[in-house]
C-alpha cells in the first residue's frame, strides 16, 4: 500500500522564476557564502546585533558600536558594511538599523542552532566535500576526530562541537516526540524496541506516556553509557532493556518480542543498502501483527520551501562529516528500501513536530 500524497515540495522546484537581474545577485550571494556566513555570526557573538536591536527606532552610528563592542573602528566598519550587503541592517542618516532577517538571526532558536551546527560541526568539513563525493566516505571528519564515522565518537567530541550535535539533533527531535506519542500508541503496544535511541529521550518519553510499556534502546555502548544514568536517576531502570549492538554488523540478528520497533532520525544516518539491511532484520524480529514506526524529515515532505532547502543542506553533513553515504531522503528512495524489506507502509503522517513524517509499516 503506497502512502497517501498530501503535499510534495517539488513545486518549489520545478520553475525558474528569478529575473536574470536577480539571478546574478543570487550568484553573487553564493560565490561569497563563505563570508557571508563568518560575517553574520561574528556580528551576533560579538554583541554587534544586540546593540543596534536595542537601539530599535533611534539606530546606532559606528561611532556608538565601536565604543559599545570595544572592537576596532576598523574592525566594526569592515562588519556593518558586509552586514548591508547581506542584509542584516538598512542605515539611515548615518544611523544602522537591524532588519527582519537580523532579527531572527539574533532570536530564532531554531537558526541559532543550524548556525552553531554548520560552524561547530560542518564548516571546516565542507572544504572536503567534492573529495568526499569522489571517494565515498566523510573526508572532512578528519577535522573532528580519528574516526570512519561521527557515531563513534559523538560522545567524546570536543566542545563546543559536542554540544552544537547534541542541540542540533535534539531541536527538531524533542519539537516532534509529543506528537508522535499518540501515534505510536494508537494500539496500546506494551512492548517498544527504540533503535538507535541515543541518548534515550524518546524511550523516556514512552515511559513517562504510558505507565504500563516496556522498553528496550539498541545502540551503540557510548550512548548507552549516557542513557543508563539517565533512567537510574529518574528510577526508571526496571522498565528499560539496553542492548549493545552495531546495526552495521549483519551478523547480529535484532532481539524478537516486540509488538513496535521504532526509528527516530535514525535511517537517514545509513546508505540506501545499509537502510534494506536494517529493515530486513526488523522484519525478521518481528511477528505477523509488529509494525515499524519511522520518524524521518524527508526534504519532499516540507510545507516551506525553506524546510527543504535545510534538509538539502544537511544531507552534505552527512556526505562530509557523518559517513559520506547517506542523507535526508526524499520519500521515493526511501519507500523502495522499504519495500524491498519486506514491508508495506500503512499509515504516514506529515507535520510531526517542525518536520517530520512517520511511517508506519508492516509486513506485506
């Protein structure tokens, strides 16, 4: 049974509409992307935006920033000039005013994480990305740690890159767990496998809904490590299994007596095979009434055009940092590993949280 298509985004990508005036500006914008990003958040860690936001109606002069911000009047010009050309302030009578896209760079939580993300995690990472493409592994890693993927060593990251991957995937995650619960729950599972469940939030989620579930997270033991003293300092270890397994090794069959397996931002972090593979073995744990339950973003499932842009976006982390073979899907790669495990999708609904869309599958 194919899905019922609610809304696709390719809309947003099937015309060009841009005059040829407004292309070459576009072109401009990307040819100096590097700067453009540097330079807007240098200005908000510095202090700059603030100050002009406080300023609201009456605006600074670069005279005022320099004495406010303690920076060079050099220093500030070179950044309040390249702020007009981004579009981050208009000026008037000498005075600077912040605009709208300013402001949300200054207040937005969710821009405030993608930024730390991209700086923290990605940027130095990025200049890797063509050697990535070609050599099929994550070629900007090197720039984190000794690893073959990120997973191995997300625990142990230095700071702040630690914290800005742990923000970034706990943002949208957290923001779609409330709604995914009654979904999940629908028929009252009493017994839910969490794969790949991290640092165990979604398994506290399920424990805290539903006083009667029983749990079980696989991962990998770093994160295991993390969700244990989780569950013990809330007193909630009596109703948790947690299962040491690299999903990678397809030697390790998945543990049966579960009426749910669930995968939150999990699938994306593997290639299309890796995917099959993993879903294979779901198949093979599960009896004829189990049902997997797949909470993905999925760039095609997007009511903004900028939602698609940022999944885009991240499928080059994962090329340059993560893995080099997976990404953020769109929904029709997807379906054809799902299909070819075995399973069917019965049920999926959109607009879980910011961006999500579960998938809920059974056997055919």
């Amino acid at each position: 049974m194919q899905p019922e298509t609610k809304q696709q985004t390719e809309p947003f990508f099937s015309e060009d509409n841009l005059t040829a005036l407004e292309a070459i500006e576009k072109a401009q914008l990307i040819a100096f992307a590097p700067y453009v990003f540097q330079a807007t958040k240098t200005l908000r860690d510095t202090g700059i935006l603030k100050m002009v936001a406080e300023a609201r109606r009456t605006g600074l002069t670069q005279e005022v920033i320099v004495q406010q911000s303690g920076l060079s009047e050099y220093g500030v010009r070179v950044l309040l000039e390249a702020g007009l050309g981004i579009g981050l302030f208009i000026i008037r009578d000498g005075k600077y005013f912040i605009t709208k896209t300013a402001y949300f760079i200054l207040n937005d939580e969710m821009t405030r994480v993608n930024m730390d993300f991209s700086q923290d995690i990605c940027y130095k990472g990025a200049y890797e990305l063509e050697g990535s493409i070609r050599n099929g592994k994550p070629e900007g890693l090197q720039y984190l740690g000794p690893w073959e993927t990120i997973y191995e060593g997300l625990t142990i990251l230095d700071e702040p890159a630690k914290s800005s991957w742990y923000n970034f995937d706990h943002f949208y995650s957290d923001k779609a767990f409330p709604d995914a619960l009654p979904v999940v729950f629908e028929n009252k599972p009493k017994r839910i496998l969490d794969i790949g469940g991290n640092t165990g939030k979604w398994t506290l989620h399920c424990l805290q809904y539903n006083a009667d579930v029983e749990m079980a997270i696989m991962d990998l033991p770093g994160q295991l490590g993390i969700a244990r003293q989780q569950f013990e300092e809330k007193g909630l270890s009596h109703r948790v299994t947690l299962i040491e397994n690299n999903v990678l090794d397809e030697s390790k069959p998945f543990p049966k007596g579960f009426d749910v397996i669930w995968m939150s931002q999990f699938l994306d972090c593997f290639s299309e095979a890796e995917i099959t593979s993993i879903l294979k073995r779901c198949y093979e744990a599960l009896d004829e009434n189990g049902r997997v339950f797949i909470n993905e973003t999925f760039w095609d499932r997007q009511r903004f055009k900028a939602s698609a842009f940022s999944l885009q976006m991240t499928s080059l982390y994962f090329t340059t940092q993560a893995n080099g073979n997976s990404q953020m899907y769109h929904t029709a790669t997807f379906l054809k590993c799902i299909e070819a495990a075995g399973f069917e999708v019965v049920k999926q609904t959109d607009e879980i949280g910011i961006s999500h869309t579960i998938m809920e599958c059974r056997k055919k």
